[in-house]
C-alpha cells in the first residue's frame, strides 16, 4: 500500500508477526529495555491508560523499523522518537518508526497510549496479562518476539486496597488519594511471552523455604482450604527449585519467586519468570482430591518451576522450537515429582500420564510432528497439544537411555550455560549431544521429532509343536509412501510356561526378532509394550488378545497390566476388539485392581467406552452392572482420594432412579458418602450432572446451588454455564448463540464448560445443529482465543457425540473446507473427530 505523504512506501510487513519480520529485527534491534507505566482504574469498562519508553541499539538505521501493536493508531495519543514527534502510522497491526527518525546506534522511543483489552482479562476487581505466544503486542507496543529479550521496568498505578505482582520484586508503594503506586526492580533479559503483571483484591500468604521467601496471591475465599493446602504448595515449589538448581548446576535465575492462583486461569500455569500463574483449582484442592489430582498439583508446579531455566533462562529463537521448553518441563517435572511420592509406581505414572493422551492425537490424520515450520507467530497457538506435551517426553527419555543419565544432564547444562539469558534452537542441542555420543542422532531425530506419526508394529509369531519357533516384529509407516521406520527399544513380555520373561528388543530396520523367545513353551500372550516402553500402534496377535482380554487382572505386575490395557484400548479403537467385550473386561478388572492410578484409567476408559463406543441400547444393557461395581468400589475404598476417584465415575454414568435419587440425597446433604468429604466444587459438579439428568426437581437444585455457592468466582461461572443445561432447547438455542461474540467467550473454562453440557451425551442428538456452526467459528476462535482453545472448543463440541447423523455433519464439513482453509485448524479438526468417526466404524 501507499500512504500519502510519506518519502517511501513502508516495506510490505503483513499481520500478525511473521518470521521474516522477526529475522530482520534480531538482525537489527539490540540491548533492548522498555520502560512501561501502566494505569489501572477501578471500572472495568473504562481504558487501560500507559506510557512506556523504549530503549535499543539499532545496527543498521536506513529503513523504518516496525513496532507491533494491534490497537487502533488512534490509541497511541504521543509518539516520539529520539526527542522528535513522529505521526503514527499503522499499518497491519504494526506501528512503523520512519528511517528519518531513527539512528544507527542509541534509539529512545516514548510513547503515550491506551492499552488493548485482548490479553489482559480484566474482571471487576482484578486483571493479569497472558502474553503467550505473541500476545504482548495486544496490549502494548513491543518487539513481540523471542529472540528480541528485553529488561523490563513496571510500574502501576491501581486502585486503592488492590494488590499487584510482576516479574520483578516490589521496590516502593505509595498509597493516596485512594490510589497505590507500586514499582518493579528491573528484570533480566527477557522474552515478551515471560513478561508478566497481575494486579486486584488478592490475599497474599508467605513462607520461608531454605532461606527464600516465596509468595503466594490468591482470591480463595474459604480459609480453611487456604490452610489445608498452603505448606504442601511451597514445600512443593521448594523441593522443585531445590532440585532443578542440582541438576542444571545454576542457581535460581530470576531473583524472587511469586506465583498467583487465578480462579478459571486459562491453562494448568503459565511459567512467567519469578511469577507463575496457575489455576487456582489445580492447587488449592479439596479433601475429594483423587490421587491424580495430587499428582498433577505436584506435576504442575515442578513443570513450570522447571521453566525458570527451560524456556525463561534459555528460550527457543522461534516458536517452531516451543516443544523444547514444554518437553523439558514436562520431562524434568516427572523426575522433580518422584521423590514427592514414594509410594507411587513411577514407570506407571510416566505410562498413564504421556502414552494416551500422545495416541489420542498420534493415531489420527490430523497428527503433526514435534517440530513444525511456523512462518507466523500469530498461528503458533496451534502448534501445543499432546504431540508436544505427551510424545515429545517419551521421545526424550528414548534419548536420555540413548546417551546415558549423565551425559544427557551434561548436554544439558552445557546447553543452558552457552545460552543463559539468550536464545537456541533444536539443532543448537543435537549438535552439542551428537558430540558425546556414537549413535546417529541427525537420523534418530528426523523420525522421532521431524515427521508426524508412529509406527504399526505387529507381532509375528510361530509356534510349532507346542513351542515357539520364531517371534519377530515388524513395523510399517502408515502412510506407505513414506517408508520411514523408527528406531527404539522394546521389551517384550512373554508369558509362557507359567514364567513371564522379558525379552529385549532393538528394533531399528523394518523387522525385529527376538532370538530368546525360540523355544519356548506356546505362550500365553506375548505382549511388545513391556515396560511401559515401546511407542506405536501395536498389533496382537490373535492368542494374545483372546488370552488378555479373559485373563488381564491376573497378571501380577502393574506396570505390565498398565501396558497391556493401553494396547487393548488401541486395539478396540482400531476395531480389533469389541467396545462391549472391552467394557465387560472393565467390570471385572475393577474390583481385582490394587494400583490406585490403574483404577483411575480403567474407570476413565469405562467412562469412555459407555459415551462414545455404546449405543443407547448397549448402554441400558451394561448400566445396572456398571453402577453396582461402581457403587461396590466406592464403598470398598479406604482412601478419601479412591472413593473420589470412583465416586465422579458414578456420578457422571448415573442412570437408574435408585442411584440418582442417592446422588439427589448426598447433593441435599440428607445422606453422606463416609469417607468422602464435599466442598463447594463437588456440590456444584454433582447439582449439575442431575440436572442435566433432568431429574423432576432439577430446577429447584439449580436455584439452590446458586444461592449456595459462597465464592464469587464460582458463582459468577456456575450462573454462567446454567442456560447450557436447561432442558428448554430455546434457552439453550440462546446460549449457544450468545458465544458467538468473542467479549462473551473471555471465560475459557467457562465457556468450555457450557459447550461440554449443551453436547452432554444425553442432549447430543438435539445438539447436532449446533455443530457445522461451532466448527465454522474456528477461525475466529484462533484469531480471539488463548493458545489451547480452538482444540478444547473443537474438543468440547464433538466429545459427546456418538451417532452417525453426528458423524455425517462433521466429514460433511471437513469436505467442503475451501483449499486455502489454514492446515493446522484442518488437523485440529480431523484429530478432534477421530473418536466420533471410529465409533462409527465399530458398529
Ligand atoms: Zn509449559
């Protein structure tokens, strides 16, 4: 385009901030500061006003420079660079600094303006920003990339009685005139998406942990699960911190440590240097906390711990590299958690947490690889989900065993202080291990991380004469034309002649045989997942199955029963096994199983299998023996964390009178779960499940739990999701109707709540029409939403959808995608379906 009035055209620059962009500015843009003040009035539908002065060294001055900002040119009311008023142009959601203001050398920008709204969720009485990816430049003019690390001065002006916390530490406040003035210490270098303020009616709790003194701010309103939970957060943190400063040999980079709990925060936590938002439900939990809610508090708060040096000390130069900070997070929060939990079976853990959820995302067509070209950060929201979180840590342990503990950790610290407080890019760190090792790891990586997918591995055996002639596996490529094969280790399990050996395996060509094995007596199953270590679609043979799908509790090692109902559960997806005879094996593991997270996955895949793999007719069928097994668990477990983990199971399957009346009773607190106590969350999820049962006095109970319901965050997002469970399909038309203006989508976990209900299983067939509406919105969705949403909203209006007619709405839509439809949002669709569509296929 041509602006009137200006000696050049600006160079085509484009929205969003593309990577040619962002390589010209590293190129050009050095010893980078901002300085931003920022005002925060006590109405929120009034402006968020601030001036910020930017400070760098420019290496090359002879063509404009592009500052981001999405907001109006209009919101900037001052501009000056190098002490000169310069007229705003915008263009693209880019403010350009001309050539003529700008000098080789020193550059001083200041600015006056009025800040977006986009990412800074403001509430009545409090606000925090969520930068990442590229979302700072919503808010704030800035470099929005990064490899453009900046030290960051804050300060705020907020409304009297209000409490704030930014990445560094508070060095004054001045209170008046019913206004506090706070300032923040200068940060180390650091990245846009890390920059971080939060600021509202908070409390503030502090502890002491080896002489460091963390803070916590929260909005929690009942004390007495402040202190139930408070000494478990920070000896948590500092066990975490004490651990990663061991292992990475740094100490703690960013000074002081805060973190704050968000009500209905948008993610698990969000790693932002010296102060980490989480969720306040993943932290404080109630007396019904399930054991995977215990572990995952832990995991959470090792994970972003772990940030501090992946990700916040040393950063990717590009969001193509985002997995690397996520893998190593995820991959040092399962060794951070493990001294935590003494009585946990770890190799299970690993198994349950990374294997499932990877395959969910994996077996579809919609997979990618861990490492994806990105050529714009405004699309690296879709570049998270399991592939990156769930395969890229068991793709990392593969490569920890490949080099060894301590080389690996010696990569690593090598890695982080080459790079502290700069940036690096995956080949940075495979050249840097490749040295310490022999094998390949250019041609390990182009598998493992370059290329979507996994390996089909089928088992062939021969047995001969009642003894095992040969055994040998095979892999193939699902997509044929690829031929690419994986290299990893098996161990397999062989269960023969009333002994279960396991037998290793390299599997590195098309085929793996396994010499041991001949000879031995007919087996009773062979099983290729020993160890909770091979990655694949792993096919039985026919022995093995029939043999695992009678006798799976009886196998006495939990981590081999852990496996093999992984692969059973692969199996019945690929519709080598019944969803039925995969239930009924359900039903008579539960009562026999002694591992606590194998009771939690079995039930998880009882839930399942009864929605998604069950027609009506099926699931009248199994009801009355799946709620009695339900109700025997519960009343069996001697734990409060088991019988949670049994009781939601029921709840959320309840069909009969008899049983919805009891959950009716414990909801009046006219009858009691011994064992099991309830607080405000557990009332809230059960007066929700029966009214979207439709029980006659579901009305009533909705009334009621509103009335209840004590906290204010709660109860804002409980009369938020209430019309998505009225059995007035008017009401509920409206709802749905009501999300298509982004201001009423702020909410993300509301509104995920609200789109889960109105396709509850038990409404999906008067939902089919909202479907090809809320799939075509997802374009917007990614435009206006945080990094997980397009995925949990494409999640969220497929997951309670069993039928054909469901089926035929959804390969209807993804067929008349216009070509240039953006890839990613097609693969989030095709891996959002993929249940749907093979329910379908099994019937
Ligand atoms: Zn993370």
């Amino acid at each position: 385009m041509w602006v009137m009035g200006m000696m050049q055209a600006p160079p085509p620059v484009g929205p969003g901030v593309p990577r040619t962009l962002a390589e010209a500015r590293a190129a050009r843009v050095s010893a980078l500061r901002y300085e931003l003040h920022v005002t925060i009035p006590a109405v929120v539908t009034e402006p968020v006003m601030a001036t910020e002065t930017i400070r760098f060294a420019l290496a090359d001055a002879s063509s404009s420079l592009p500052l981001d900002f999405s907001e109006p040119g209009d919101h900037i009311s001052s501009l000056r660079v190098n002490g000169r008023n310069v007229p705003v142009q915008s263009v693209d959601g880019h403010v350009l600094l001309p050539a003529a203001a700008l000098l080789a050398g020193d550059n001083e920008v200041r600015l006056s303006f009025r800040a977006g709204d986009a990412s800074l969720n403001r509430n009545p009485d409090y606000l925090y920003t969520l930068f990442v990816p590229a979302r700072a430049h919503l808010a704030i003019p800035c470099f929005d990339q990064p490899d453009l690390k900046a030290k960051w001065t804050l300060a705020l002006d907020v409304p009297g009685g209000w409490q704030a916390v930014a990445n560094g530490a508070e060095t004054s406040r001045d209170e008046a005139g019913g206004r506090v003035k706070l300032a923040f210490a200068e940060t180390p270098p650091l990245s846009t998406y890390l920059f971080a303020f939060a600021a509202g009616r908070f409390s503030v709790e502090t502890a002491d942990r080896n002489g460091r003194t963390f803070r916590m701010f929260h909005r929690e309103t009942d004390a007495a699960k402040v202190a139930r939970n408070r000494e478990a957060i920070f000896d948590l943190h500092a066990a975490a911190l004490a651990w990663l400063e061991q292992y990475t040999g740094i100490p703690y980079p960013w000074g002081k440590f805060d973190f704050l709990l968000v009500p209905s925060f948008q993610f698990g936590g969000m790693e932002h240097a010296g102060a980490i938002f989480y969720n306040a439900s993943g932290l404080l939990l109630d007396q019904s906390a399930t054991q995977n809610q215990l572990l995952g508090r832990a995991s959470v708060i090792a994970h972003e711990t772990a940030h501090m040096w992946f990700g916040d000390l040393v950063t990717m130069r590009w969001f193509n590299d985002v997995w690397m900070k996520e893998v190593f997070a995820n991959f040092m929060a399962a060794k951070i958690v493990n001294p935590s939990f003494p009585g946990i079976n770890h190799e299970l853990r690993f198994l349950y947490a990374n294997y499932p959820a990877a395959y969910d995302v994996d077996r579809t067509a919609g997979t990618n690889a861990i490492r994806q070209p990105l050529d714009n950060l405004a699309e690296a929201g879709t570049l998270y989900g399991a592939i990156i979180y769930q395969k890229a840590p068991i793709v990392m342990r593969q490569l920890e065993r490949l080099l060894g503990e301590t080389t690996f950790r010696d990569g690593l610290r090598e890695y982080l202080r080459g790079h502290s407080f700069g940036n690096a890019t995956w080949a940075d760190l495979v050249t840097l291990l490749d040295a310490r090792t022999p094998e390949d790891l250019a041609a390990w990586s182009h598998a493992w991380v370059e290329e979507p997918g996994r390996p089909v591995i089928t088992t062939a055996l021969r047995v001969a004469d009642g003894t095992i002639a040969s055994l040998t596996f095979r892999q193939a490529d699902p997509i044929a034309r690829r031929g690419l094969a994986w290299t990893q280790r098996l161990a397999v399990v062989v269960a023969a002649g009333g002994q279960v050996r396991t037998l290793p395996v390299n599997l590195s060509g098309l085929s793996g045989d396994v010499p041991a094995a001949a000879g031995l007596p007919a087996p009773d199953f062979v099983l290729a997942t020993g160890e909770g270590l091979g990655y694949g679609d792993f096919v039985l043979d026919d022995g093995s199955r029939r043999y695992l799908l009678a006798h799976l509790p009886e196998i006495p090692d939990p981590l081999t029963r852990g496996a093999a109902w992984v692969t059973l559960w692969e199996e019945m997806l690929d519709g080598r096994v019944a969803p039925a005879a995969l239930l009924d094996l359900a039903l008579r593991a539960l009562p026999l199983e002694a591992d606590e997270q194998s009771v939690a996955r079995i039930l998880g895949y009882t839930e399942q299998a009864y929605w998604k793999f069950l027609d009506e007719p099926a699931r009248a069928r199994v009801t009355p023996e799946l709620e009695r097994v339900l109700r025997a668990g519960l009343d069996r477990s001697t734990t409060a964390s088991l019988k949670s983990a049994w009781f939601s199971t029921l709840r959320d399957t309840a069909r009969s009178q008899p049983v919805l009346e009891w959950l009716e009773r414990i909801w009046r607190k006219t009858e009691t779960v011994p064992g099991l106590p309830f607080a405000e969350p557990d009332d809230i999820s059960l007066a929700l499940e029966l009214a979207v049962r439709e029980v006659p006095a579901w009305q009533e109970i909705l009334d009621q739990q509103l009335a209840r319901t004590q906290n204010p965050d709660r109860k804002a997002r409980f009369a938020f999701v209430r019309p998505a469970l009225s059995p007035d399909q008017a009401t509920r038309d409206a709802f749905f109707e009501s999300l298509k203006d982004p201001a009423n989508r702020r909410h993300e976990p509301w509104v995920l709540e609200g789109l889960t209900y109105l396709h509850h299983p038990l409404r999906a067939a008067a939902s089919e029409r909202y479907i090809a509406v809320s799939l075509g919105m997802l374009q917007e969705i990614q435009r206006t939403g945080d990094i997980f949403f397009p995925k949990r909203w494409a999640d969220a209006t497929l997951g309670g959808h069993a039928s054909s007619a469901a089926a035929n709405i959804v390969t209807g839509f993804i067929a008349a995608l216009p070509p240039d439809y953006p890839d990613r949002l097609r693969r989030v669709l095709l891996s959002a379906s993929d249940d749907l569509l093979r329910a379908q296929r099994g019937r």
